[in-house]
C-alpha cells in the first residue's frame, strides 16, 4: 500500500544577507514549510519562472535591486503568489509604496516573529486566483461599466493585506463593497467590524477603539476590549473616517502602523492583527487640503481606492436593481413595476442612490393597486433646481413628503448654523438622537458643504 505525502507550502525567501535569510529560513520550517533561498532580485525572478512558490518573502534593498521589481515582476505575469516585502522600520512611503504595487502586505525591520506567524498564515489561507467565491455572499448588482470596473477592483483588492478607502455618495453601497472585500479574502472567516465613526462622542473613542482596563476611569469595572481587539485576526470598516476628530486621527495612525493598541489605563501595548478598511462620502483630499484630516493618516488610509458609483452613472442598471429589491421586499405578493414606472425610475437622478431607491419601492408597494407599480405609486422628487432646491409646484405644498422633507431641511440647517454644525449640539436642540440627527441629514443630503448656504 502506497502512502500519499502532501507537499509542504514552498516559501521564496528573498535577501542578499545569508543570516538574515537562515534566521527567516528557521522560524519558517519550525512552522511546518518548506523554504527556498535566493540572494538577490534576479535569482528570486529566476526561481519565480521556473519553480511553484505559496508564499515570496522579499527585502526591498539588495544590491542588484529592488524587491518592488518582486513584486512588480508576480504581477506583470500573474503568479499566484502573494509577496510580502520587509522595509526599513518607520519607512511609511516604501510600506505604501509596495501595496499599491501588489504586495499581500509588508514587515519593518527587525521582523517580530509574532507579525511574521500572523502574516505567512493569512497569506497561506488566500482562496486561488481562480477560486469560486460563496454562494449567498453578498453582491453589487449591475452589469455597466462603471461597476463592473468595480467588482473587478474588488477582486484584486481582495487578495492583499492592504488598506483601501471606499469613497462614493450616501447609499451608494460603500459597506456592501467592504463586505465583500472580506468575503472574497484570506480573513472571511474572522470577525468584521463596522465602526461608524461620527457616531461615537469625542470623550470615548479612544476607550471605544482601543479598550480599556478596569479602573481606568469612572464606571470602569471590568476589563474590556475595543474595536480593534474585536476585530483581532480579521477586518476593521471605519465608516464615515472624515468625521475622526484630530486627536483620535494621531492615536489611529500609530495603531495602524505599529500594528499595536494600548488600552485606556494599561502601561503595556498590545499586538493586534486587524487589515483596515474606511469608507465616507466625502472628498477626504479636500478634507486634507482644508485641514480636517492628517495629510499622513490620509496616506496610510488610502493605499487602494475605490470610487463606488452613483445610480446617476449607471442608469442602464437601474431596472435591475429595481426588480431585485422588489423581489426582497414582496415577500409573497406578485407585484411588478409597469413599463412606465421602469422608465421613471431609470431617468431619476437618485440623489439617495441605492437607499433612497429602497426607500421608494418599500413606499410603492404600500400604496400599489392590484399588484402593478405605477409612476403616481412612485411619488420620485421633482427635479432640482439650480440651487438644489425642489422647484415650485404652484402652492409649494405638494406632494406633501417633498413639502414636509424641505420644512425638515430647512429645521436642521438652522440648528446646525446656530452651532457652527456642532452635529451633538444641533441634534439636542433639535430634540432628536445623534443617530437620528446623521440619518436625516444623509436622507435630506445634508453635508460640511451646507456650512456656506
């Protein structure tokens, strides 16, 4: 009887100091791999053309060149081989620089064991290029251009450790894309969490992120873990990133490049393994520009971007989304849309994109006779003026929701003004919740660009 033996995970190390490749070699093969050295970038291309390879660690300075050519040279030939590249400690541009050429991630010098485990382990576990992704997964629906541009993006971006901003106009589905990030990479099967970052009051984010020991404050009567030790070995969303105030922005950006949190009240950091995602519909270049954002977080955020389209720019999609949010919100009724009511919808401009499109069926349905969806079902806002404001019917007062949503416009602009769009303070005298605050000023498209009206 023959005995099949599986072959060991074969690992490329890239260095042109042979001590530095021995001590790697030793830590590798103690976790059960096989290790193949090479010397220099020409050798370590050399290998990668002739030979199998799960895993390609690489210094970034040798003396015939650079290991960005690696990495360069995997992805001009599509290797299936995820390439982590070992920079000089504290170099933020070169660790940048290699993610946004390809690289699976990347470890600064002197490598800890413990970052060099976590990483060749989620590099392991990365599904093949080829790979069918879950059946029932999540989905961005729409076969224009625009976002087939994006699943496409999607799908690389997923088989690396880097950061990626998602930036595109409110519901426009920019947490859906980050879900699928997760789904479609090495850490699906590990925690996900999504933190909306204008949500949490100033005097806890850092107790929010980062944890905190018992007795470090008032109220503190047990240990407890924040955002990032939740999210530990998996996939941290910070949504709405823009609204970070400056302080919490430095504590953020430290975290994120030494991969470390320290817990209100502990003397000691502690390790975390957390790949970051962000998303906000605002332009975090202009939020740099005017101030509001670190110029360095913004880097180190904004390794991969991607730009979720409006329904405005993919308007050929709109009667299939359309029927698919149907079909979820029917349950068993047999109600369709009309013809008519189709092409409504595919020439509205959605200024609330997906959600508001939601929002207008789950509306439709109530009010549809005998099961068929008419344009009077739909009640789509009238066209905007110039200025953004509804144009005038006449009266003014009807339909009676864009009458009532301009009252509650014009409600919230006020209180926001007599604030300086301190969104707490307007929200208290307001008399609503923060939380209700944020959802009708995104359902009224309520922005920082409202501060000059």
């Amino acid at each position: 009887m023959s005995i099949e033996v599986k072959a060991l995970p074969r690992v490329l190390v890239v260095d042109d100091e042979a001590d530095i490749r021995e001590l790697l070699e030793l830590a590798l093969v103690r976790m059960g791999l096989e290790v193949v050295q090479a010397s220099g970038v020409q050798q370590a291309k050399q290998r990668l053309d002739t030979e199998k390879f799960n895993l390609c660690l690489t210094d970034m300075r040798m003396p015939d060149g650079e290991g960005m050519e690696v990495v360069r040279h995997i992805a001009e030939r599509r290797l299936d081989v995820p390439v982590a590249v070992i920079t000089a400690h504290g170099n933020l541009e070169n660790a940048v620089a290699v993610l946004k050429a390809g690289a699976f991630d990347y470890l600064s010098k002197p490598v800890a064991l413990d970052q060099l485990r976590t990483l060749v382990t989620s590099a392991l576990k990365l599904p093949g290029a080829n790979a069918p992704t879950k059946e029932g997964g999540s989905a961005l629906l729409g076969n224009s251009p625009a976002m087939a541009q994006v699943r496409e993006l999607i799908g690389r971006v997923a088989r690396s450790q880097a950061p990626v901003h998602i930036s595109g106009e409110s519901g426009s589905g920019k947490e859906l894309a980050a879900r699928l990030i997760v789904e479609k990479s090495a850490r699906s099967d590990q925690p996900f969490i999504a933190v909306n970052c204008g949500a949490i009051p100033e005097n806890l984010m850092e107790s929010e992120f980062f944890g905190y020991r018992k007795g470090a404050f008032t109220g503190a009567d047990k240990d407890r873990e924040g955002f990032f030790q939740a999210a530990n070995q998996g996939t941290l969303l910070l949504d709405e990133v823009a609204d970070l105030p400056m302080t919490m922005q430095v504590k953020l950006l430290r975290a994120i490049q030494e991969k470390k949190v320290r817990r209100v009240g502990a003397t000691q950091e502690e390790p975390v393994d957390v790949r970051i995602l962000s998303a906000t519909h605002r332009d975090l270049a202009k939020c740099v520009q005017q101030g509001t954002f670190r110029q360095d977080l913004y880097y180190r955020l904004n390794v991969i971007s991607i730009q979720m389209p409006s329904l405005r720019e993919m308007r050929e999609d709109v009667p299939l989304i359309a029927s698919r949010i149907l079909e979820h919100l029917r349950g068993h009724s047999t109600a369709k849309f009309s013809a008519q009511a189709l092409r409504e919808l595919e020439g509205y401009d959605f200024p609330g994109n997906v959600r508001e499109l939601e929002n207008i069926i789950e509306r439709a349905l109530a009010l549809c006779q005998d099961g068929l969806i008419t344009p009077a079902d739909l009640q789509l806002m009238p066209a905007q003026s110039a200025q953004g404001e509804p144009k005038s019917n006449g009266t003014g007062k009807y339909p009676l929701t864009d009458y009532l949503d301009r009252i509650e416009r014009e409600a919230i602009l006020e209180a926001l003004h007599q604030t300086h769009f301190n969104r707490t303070a307007a929200a208290k005298i307001l008399g609503v919740t923060f939380r209700a605050l944020r959802y009708r000023m995104e359902r009224l498209s309520i922005t920082d660009e409202d501060k000059t009206d």
